[in-house]
C-alpha cells in the first residue's frame, strides 16, 4: 500500500471512478481539492479510496501527517494521457521504486498534483484528427492558475517542514506534458508572487513537452526563472523519444521539445552553470521493453532501471556527474 496525498483541478464527475473527470474547474484557489489517497498495488492503475478531502489547502492533520513523516518529500506532476487513476498509481509506483532503491533520501512523502488529462492516447470520435494530444495540452495549459496555488500550498508547507526536518529535501518531477502545465504555472506564478527562496532542493524535467528554449523566455515567462524555484535542475532527454517526435512534427506544435535533446544551447555554461543546471542524455538507454519504435520510449524515466536509479541517485545527492552535461547507458548498471 502506498498513500498519495493529492491535490487537483479536476471537476466532479459522477460517472468516473472516485468522481473526478477531465473537466477544469474555476479558476477559484477554493475549488481545488486536496486529499489522500490509498493505492493498494502501484503497478495495477487503481485507487483503493479517497479520504480526508478538503478544499483549497491540506486539512490540518494531513498537514500535521506530511510535516511530521520525517522523510523527504517528492512532489510529482504527469503527463498526457492519464486518467486521475492513472496519475495516483503513477505517483505512488514512482514513490515505491525509489524508496526500495536502497537509498535513504529516496524514502520520501509522495504529493501529487493531477490536472484533468481525459486519459485518452487516441480520440475514437468519428472524423476526428486525434484531438486527444492538442485537447490535453489545452487542459494543462488551464491549469497553470491551479497548479500555481498549489505550489503556494507547497511553499506552506515547506516552511512548516522545515521546522521540524532542517536536514530535510524536496523534490519535483514533471513528466511530459506536466511540463507544459509547470510553465503556464511558473508564468501564472511570477506575476503574482514567487517565494523569497528556493522551494526545492531538486527540480526534475524528465521527457519534457515543452519548448526547447523555454529557458530563455522573456523573464517571468515559460520556465524562464525555473532556477530560482530550485537550487539545481536536472533535465533527462531522449533523442528515441516517440511522443516527442510527434509533439514537435508540424502537425502538432512545430517545434523542437525540451526532452528530446535538452535545451537550447545548452554546450553555454554561462546560460547553464553546472551547478545549476544537470542535463543527462537518455538516448542510449535501452534496459527497458520495448526500447525502441513504441510509445514507450516516452517512459523511459519511469521504466529504465538505469534513470531511475539515477533518479534516486539525484534525491540521494550523490549523483554524477553533478553538474554540467552527461550520459546515462545501461551499461553503467
């Protein structure tokens, strides 16, 4: 059993299992619901119950819970394609893998946050041109205004956390399309307010559907300040990457994507300074099925022994190289 706190912009929809669908709702901070789920067995796509809802922040013993667990804690954003089923099995299979990793600092808390993916790889409407990608990433997009409160339900807890686990570390993964959402957020978020230090110790960008020179956005914009939210952010891309190929062909956003081959410019060690910024190349990485030709290739951070265990390596703190360009190969298991 695996317990995933949970915040999300999904509105109510009784057909669906636990009553959340893929619809947005307000752009109100008290329509997001914060609560706890259970998720017996990670690897099976279900949620066994939600408890202790609450609106527009954690209850105070779901808060007293996370503050007082005594681990790290690993804030997760997904991708496209993932019903709110899907995005807490996801949270809590990636939670297990590092924690029975071996290292104590990938013991964490898991927090997640799902913006309303339909779940959906194909739209089966009839004459429809596969509107599933472009009506997900609308939807992430919407979320930035939600997932921006949301970090400031973070930044809240982190300065509670940090009274009673000084020596503590946060972590945030974006998967895919949860990049998209983390920029409208980070854009949302700088206009309004932006905490006084950095959040996390570890910002993690993995298969990134986002434009590859979001970096150097106008400040305030896209991921333009993503190194003021963090004190380190690590980028893990794939050339292999299927998803990101279609992302970027001209049919669908005619451009270069974040997670296929790393920033722009990214060789500039003064727009990228090794100790901000660590970018580790995926390609090679094969110790998962399929490797190759598959949409699969998109989930290599998740299904690769290798980054994952690199991954735990980052929540750990001794990862390497530390900083700067690397690679990852199944042949350094």
């Amino acid at each position: 059993m695996v317990q995933v706190y949970f915040a999300t912009n999904r509105s109510a929809d009784a057909t669906t299992p636990h009553g959340f669908g893929s619809g947005i709702v307000a752009e109100d901070p008290a329509a997001i619901t914060y609560a706890v789920a259970d998720v017996p067995d990670p690897a099976s796509g279900q949620v066994a119950g939600i408890a202790r809802r609450n609106m527009g922040r954690f209850s105070d013993d779901v808060t007293d819970e996370i503050v007082g667990a005594g681990q790290n804690l690993f804030v997760f954003i997904h991708g496209f394609d993932n019903s709110f089923e899907d995005a807490l099995s996801r949270a809590g299979s990636n939670a297990e893998f590092y924690r029975g990793s071996g290292k104590p600092g990938a013991d964490t808390v898991c927090i997640a946050f799902t913006w309303p993916s339909a779940g959906k790889l194909i739209d089966t409407r009839l004459g429809a041109l596969d509107n599933a990608y472009l009506e997900d990433q609308a939807r992430a997009g919407a979320s930035g205004f939600h997932l921006g409160h949301f970090f400031n339900e973070i930044d809240r807890l982190r300065a509670l956390y940090a009274q009673r686990n000084p020596g503590g570390r946060l972590f945030l993964l974006a998967h895919s399309m949860g990049n998209w959402a983390l920029q409208a957020a980070m854009t949302w978020w700088y206009q309004t307010g932006q905490p006084k230090d950095d959040m996390f110790d570890e910002v993690i960008l993995a298969a990134a559907d986002e434009v590859a020179d979001t970096f150097e956005a106008p400040a305030g914009y896209r991921l333009s300040r993503i190194a003021d939210l963090a004190k380190r952010v690590t980028i893990y891309s794939s050339q292999k990457d299927i998803i990101l190929q279609l992302s970027a062909s001209p049919l669908v956003n005619d451009s270069v994507r974040l997670g296929q081959n790393g920033p722009k410019d990214k060789e500039s060690q003064g727009k990228y300074p090794p100790a901000l910024f660590r970018m580790m190349d995926c390609t090679g990485v094969s110790d998962f099925f399929p490797p190759f030709l598959s949409g699969e290739t998109h989930q290599y951070y998740r299904l690769s022994n290798t980054v994952r265990q690199d991954i735990a390596a980052v929540m750990q703190g001794d990862a390497a190289p530390l900083g700067g360009l690397g690679m990852l190969e199944a042949s350094l298991l």
